[in-house]
C-alpha cells in the first residue's frame, strides 16, 4: 500500500531534500548504489566478473530539462565505454540507458534522444558489448520502441524492457519475440493508472508468467529482471520446456538485493547479470528500489532514526 506514495515521493523536489538531509540515507544508497564516479564502479565490476557473474551499468539520472544535459548524459556513458574498453570484458559488461536522461522528454525529443544515444550504441559495439534500453512510464514506450527499432538496424544487439504490469506487453513481447531481440522483463516500477497497468500484484504475477512463456518459446533472446524466487523457478521450467540452454538466456538483479543469489544461479551455470547503477543523481533510482520491496523501507526508517 505504500508503494504508490512512495513512487509519487520520487517526483517531489521537496521530498528529494528531505530525503538527502536524513542522517541515514547515505548508508542506505550506498547498498543500491555504490559509487558516484566510474572509477568508483570499476573495482564494483572487478569483483563481480571475478565471481562469475556480469553486469549491466546504469549512470543513474532522469530529471534531464536542457539539452546541454542530455549531452552531457551521453558524455557519462562514453567515459564509461572508456574506462571498459581497458577492461576488455566484453559482453560481461554491458549498459543500461534511461531515454529521459539523453532529452526524449525536451521539444523534439524523440530525435534528440536517438541523436544522443546512437554514439553510445556505436562506441558499445565498438568495444564488443552492447546497450539496453530502459523502459520508463507508458507515456514513453512507443517512442522508446521506435528508438530501439531503429537502432537495431545497425546494432541488431541492442536490447530493450518490458514491464508485466502493463497491459499492451503482452502484445510487445511478441513482436520483440518474433523479430530476435534482447528483451528483458520487469514487473514495472512506475506509478501507472488502473486504465493502463494492472494493479493487483497477484494480476502482475500472472502476466509476468505469461510473457515470460512468450519470450522462451520466440526467436529472441530472454533477460528475466526478477528477485522473485518463484518467478525465477518459473522461469527455469519454461527455458527447459522451450528447449533453451543455460547461454540462451539469462538472470538479471539489482546490485545490493539477493547477492547470495546472484553466485548461487552464476554457480549453477546460468548466465547471472548484476544491474549495477551508480552517479550523483540518485535519488529516483532509489526511491523506487524502496517501493519495490517494504523492507528496503524498513531498512531505510531505521538507518535514519538510529543514526548518531
């Protein structure tokens, strides 16, 4: 229940004040977020590469109003590619973009935003890994799908995200299916209306399950974004009953939720990718990882009121 108050918290500048003053939240973020600059994320990656595991790297930011920062956006995420070309991981390190932050909301958005993230595709390719592209609010989907088509011309690679609580997903998910992409399926994490979105975690449940079923037995390739030891289980059976190997799709987590986890499934075979996010604009990220789950809340609620 109180997941919807928190995620409209998320757009609040007076609740983004408040929450940065609290004694405790530099503690709490540092357990979704772990660092600000990328040198600070590199050893992140390090480590989860030398347990065997991969990671998808988000340069958290949404709150994008000029174009200058979108360009900046796209500077962030070409820093990156840098710093993992002398890696040389390769696949093992990929990207994940919020098309907000490269201008899709700013006047002429949509090529504005394909403008700023083609180099980024370009320079991913360039040093064998790829990019996928976040799915933000509805409002957002059809020019993010359009973006991704596009890209994938070029770049037939890059990936994208579907998100369960959506009724039109189901429909999407075949589409991607059928054309070969790299999808990965969310339960959702925005605040979306009951004209959109299912709004009964059990309802969200279902459709995961059936959109998952989608994606095993179509052309493409399957990223299951979920700490749902259930879904994952689900997910399991239906990769085996389509006949897929343990390469032919994979696991994906937040860094800091279920860590155990992630070496448990990367021992087991399965590809295990870790979705590391990390800068100084925080604080959207972080508000919904506290809405997805209570006890990150609880967590939060007393880090805050212990803290000396």
């Amino acid at each position: 229940m109180l997941a919807p108050v928190i995620l409209a918290a998320s757009r609040s500048d007076k609740m983004r004040r408040f929450v940065s003053a609290a004694p405790g939240t530099k503690q709490v973020v540092e357990r979704f977020i772990p660092g600000e600059t990328v040198d600070q994320v590199v050893p992140v990656v390090e480590d989860a590469v030398a347990k065997g595991l991969e990671v998808t790297l988000d340069v958290v930011g949404e709150d994008i109003t000029t174009p200058e920062q979108a360009a900046a956006a796209r500077d962030a995420y070409l820093d990156l590619i840098a710093h993992l070309k002398d890696l040389g991981l390769g696949t093992k390190a990929e990207m994940s973009v919020k098309l907000s932050m490269f201008g899709q909301a700013l006047e002429g958005g949509h090529e504005l935003a394909l403008a700023n993230v083609r180099p980024v595709v370009e320079a991913a390719a360039a040093i064998g890994t790829t990019v996928t592209l976040d799915a933000e609010d509805h409002t957002t989907l059809d020019s993010m799908f359009a973006i991704h088509d596009e890209l994938r011309k070029d770049f037939p690679q890059t990936g994208c995200v579907i998100q369960a609580y959506l009724f039109r997903t189901e429909d999407d998910a075949r589409r991607l299916a059928a054309n070969g992409s790299r999808v990965r399926i969310v339960k959702g994490a925005y605040k979306e209306p009951a004209e959109v979105a299912y709004q009964d975690k059990a309802e969200i449940d279902k459709a995961y399950v059936r959109i998952t079923r989608i994606l095993m037995e179509g052309s493409g390739y399957p990223m299951i974004g979920s700490h749902d030891p259930r879904l994952i289980a689900i997910s399991q059976e239906l990769a085996r009953r389509a006949g897929r190997k343990l390469d032919e799709y994979e696991f994906q987590m937040l860094y800091g939720i279920r860590s155990e986890e992630h070496v448990r499934l990367a021992a087991e075979g399965h590809r295990m990718r870790v979705y590391t996010a990390y800068g100084t604009d925080w604080y959207g990220y972080f508000m919904r990882r506290l809405a997805e789950k209570p006890a990150n809340l609880l967590f939060f609620a007393r880090s805050t009121l212990t803290k000396n």
